[in-house]
C-alpha cells in the first residue's frame, strides 16, 4: 500500500529566498509524481508532473525532481513571492489512483 | 471558460437527509473522480470512472453512489447523510487514469 508523507508540514521564510519542500513515497513502483498547489477554501492547482521516468521537470521558478530508487521527490521554488503561500501537495501516482501526501503550508513573509 | 465545476459549492443539511453533487468536465477527459478532503485536510479518492465505468471504489460507504451519465459528468449521490460526511469534497479530471489530473473547485458539505 502506498504511503507518501510531506516534511515539514508547515514551512515558514522570508520572500526572496529559495526553499525546497520535501515528499517521500514507500512503493516505489509509480507511474508519475504530481505537485499540486491548494490555497486556502479553492481547489487543486496542477504544477509539475514528473514521470517515472524523468529526473526532473521546470516550470519557471519551479523546479521538480524524483528519484524512485529512493522514493523521494523535491519541489524546489527559487526567489519565493508572497504570492506563493499556499498548501504544495505530492501525490504519487499508481497503476490506478493517486496517493496524496497530507500537504506543506508554506508562508511567505513580506 | 471553468475547465472542472462542482455545484453546489457549498451544501448545508440535517442528518439523514440525502443529497447530490454534480461534477460536470469541458476538458475532453475520459477519467473523471471524486476525493473527499477532511477536516486534517487529508485528500483522498473515493471513486474514478473511465470511459463511463467504474474502475475504482475504495472502501467507500454503500451511502455513496456515483453516477457517471457521459464521459463530463461524474455526480455523486449520498444516502442518509451522517455527521462524519462532513468534507470537501472534489471532482477532477484526466485524459487518462494515470495521467495529469485537473481539480474543481470543491463542494464544502456540512451535516448538522
């Protein structure tokens, strides 16, 4: 059964500074792996999908990476805004369902 | 244009009761899934349908009965509301069962 936790659960900094959020998974057989964004009373954003296959993926000041023999995968977020505070989400993806972390609140601080 | 939309957004009821919440897709996907999100804000699926068939149901009450009319639409009718159905509950969408998936907005229920 696949199992994904989040460190830390709540992450606070000052803006401008870059930061890594942190995801591990126990069943290493994925197919992909999801960061999601959640602010707060909305629903899920989609960031970055990293398949099974791939290292790393970019989406401008994001950066995934994943390494499946390790079951571990790392969003890392360069020059942080305020506008960045919200709820990051990993979800590991099975042969079927998408297993989600319980999510990192991250604060930017002006 | 919404891409994924829930109605209601929010649903307040008495214990009992049964009430609906529709999900409807523009996206052209052929997944579509409910998660429910709780009160420690744990997000976890409940039920994904492909193509109109259901491919999975995780150890979900009887009380709660999906319904996928076509390939945009994925409802979810709950029987006999309880106290503990108290959630967020979201619908999203992919083109594929493992591919990227996109989220509504969610549907905030509160039993009383």
């Amino acid at each position: 059964k696949q199992e994904v936790t989040q460190i830390p659960a709540a992450l606070s900094v000052p803006e401008g500074e870059n930061l890594v959020l942190n995801c591990s998974f126990t069943d290493s057989a994925i197919y992909n792996l999801q960061w999601f964004r959640q602010d707060p009373g909305k629903g899920l954003t989609s960031l970055l999908l990293i398949q099974s296959s791939q290292r790393e993926q970019t989406s401008g000041r994001l950066n995934a990476s994943l390494d499946k023999s390790s079951g571990r995968s790392t969003l890392y977020i360069a020059a942080s805004q305020p506008g960045d505070s919200a709820t990051y989400l990993c979800a590991a993806q099975g042969a079927q369902k998408l297993v989600f972390g319980q999510g990192t609140r991250l604060t930017i601080n002006p | 244009d919404t891409a994924v939309s829930q109605t209601p957004k929010y649903l307040v009821t008495q214990m009992g009761n049964d009430k609906s919440i529709k999900c409807e897709q523009n996206l052209g996907h052929d997944t579509m899934y409910w998660y429910k999100q709780d009160s420690k804000k744990f997000l976890k699926i409940m039920f994904s349908y492909n193509n109109k068939e259901l491919i999975i149901n995780e150890t979900v009450p009887n009380r709660f009965s999906p319904k996928s009319p076509d390939k945009a639409h994925l409802n979810l009718h709950i029987n006999s509301l309880e106290l503990g159905d108290s959630a967020v509950y979201f619908c999203a969408s992919s083109q594929a069962p493992t591919g990227s998936q996109y989220f509504g907005p969610g549907t905030r229920l509160l039993v009383l």
